[in-house]
C-alpha cells in the first residue's frame, strides 16, 4: 500500500519555515564554534601559566643554587680542615695510660726485686707555633705527648737493675732506659742493692699499633 504524502501549505509559508530552520542551524553551529573557541583559549592560557611559573621557578633555582665548583672547594676546604683537626688529636693524645705503664712495669719486674718509688709524668706535646694552611696543615704535625718515668727498685742481687733495664729497654713502647744511681743498704734480709732507672713510655718510636697491643697484652 502506498502513502501520498500532501503539503498543503502554501510556498510563501514553506519558504519563510525553510529560512527559520536556516537561520536555527547557523546559530547553533555559530553556539558550537564560539564555545569551543572560549574553551581552547581557556585551555591554553592555563597551560601558558603553568609554564611561565615553572620557567620562573626554574631561574629562581639557577640564581640561587651553589655552583658545582664551590661545592668542591668548600668540601676540599673541610677535608683539610679534619686532616688537620685528626693530626693535632693524634699528637695531644697520651701515648698510653698511666695504668698501663705501671702494669707492664709491673708484669717486668724480676723475682727478686720490689719497687719502693714509681713517679710517672706526663709530657704535654709541643704544638708548631704559627698559622698552618689547608695544604701542610695535615703534613706538620704537632710533637707527641710521652711520660717521663722515674723507678726505684730494690733487690737483694746486685745484677737485677741492669737485667731489668735491659728488659725495659727491649719492650714497646719504653725507650731511653738509663741508670742514675746505685747504692747498698742493710735491710731486714741483709744486704740490698737500691737503683734508680728513668726511661720513656713513647710507643710513637716504634709505631702506635704494635705499642698498645704489646702494651695492653701484658695485663
């Protein structure tokens, strides 16, 4: 079955509909073009910000940050300075403690002979007088502290005082033994032989290390 579709309205009326439907697609079409318009510009202004901040952020850092260079000279300026703060702390370190000397004076001592005196001073290092730089501040290091010790032994064998200095002399970190004087007394067991020794505790004269183990063994 077929439709026969009539327009009974007259063309005037057809033409003036037509113009309308016309003039509402250009409209909307010109809608449509203004938003998308509005929209990329929008867009693109914010996009605009972000960058200019981030560019302004950018060369606020590079005006404001350290240069590579005096990054290093400040840290080559800090090494030479804990260089030189460790070798001066090396050179007023004591050697040795006074316990330890008096132990290994001790754990020396030959059957036959006691002590009666044992004065142990200590030696406060010789700084270098004048200003150092950065580059011999580590290279000169200040004299090294040591004890003086003074010892008076006694024994009933006249031999004892050059056995012990003998054995002084052959133990880190003693050094410098000398004997200054050698007298006889008649004491509860008869005759006995007072001496006098002085020597160093220097473990510097022959290394550190070696000297505070030798030292510290003989407990």
């Amino acid at each position: 079955m077929s439709e026969f579709l009539i327009n009974l309205m007259p063309i005037e009326a057809r033409v003036q509909a037509r113009k309308r439907s016309n003039r509402r697609l250009i409209n909307l079409m010109t809608t449509l073009a203004i938003c998308s318009t509005t929209g990329l510009a929008a867009h693109s202004y914010v996009q605009w910000r972000g960058a200019n901040a981030a560019r302004d952020v950018a060369l606020c850092l590079r005006e404001n940050a350290q240069n590579i260079d005096d990054i290093a000279a400040a840290l080559a300026a800090e090494r030479n300075q804990l260089q030189a703060q460790l070798a001066t702390h090396g050179g007023i370190e004591m050697p040795v403690e006074a316990s330890d000397v008096v132990a290994t004076i001790t754990h020396l001592l030959p059957q036959s002979v006691r002590l009666e005196g044992l004065k142990i001073t200590a030696i406060e290092p010789r700084v270098m007088k004048g200003k150092a730089t950065d580059d011999n501040a580590a290279a000169v290091p200040p004299q090294p502290a040591y004890y003086e010790v003074r010892l008076v032994g006694v024994s009933t064998d006249e031999s004892a005082a050059a056995s012990l200095s003998q054995l002084l002399a052959s133990t880190v970190p003693f050094s410098g033994v000398a004997r200054q004087e050698q007298r006889t007394r008649t004491g509860p067991s008869g005759t006995e032989h007072v001496f006098t020794l002085s020597f160093h505790a220097d473990p510097f004269s022959a290394g550190r290390a070696s000297a505070r183990q030798v030292v510290r063994n003989t407990r």
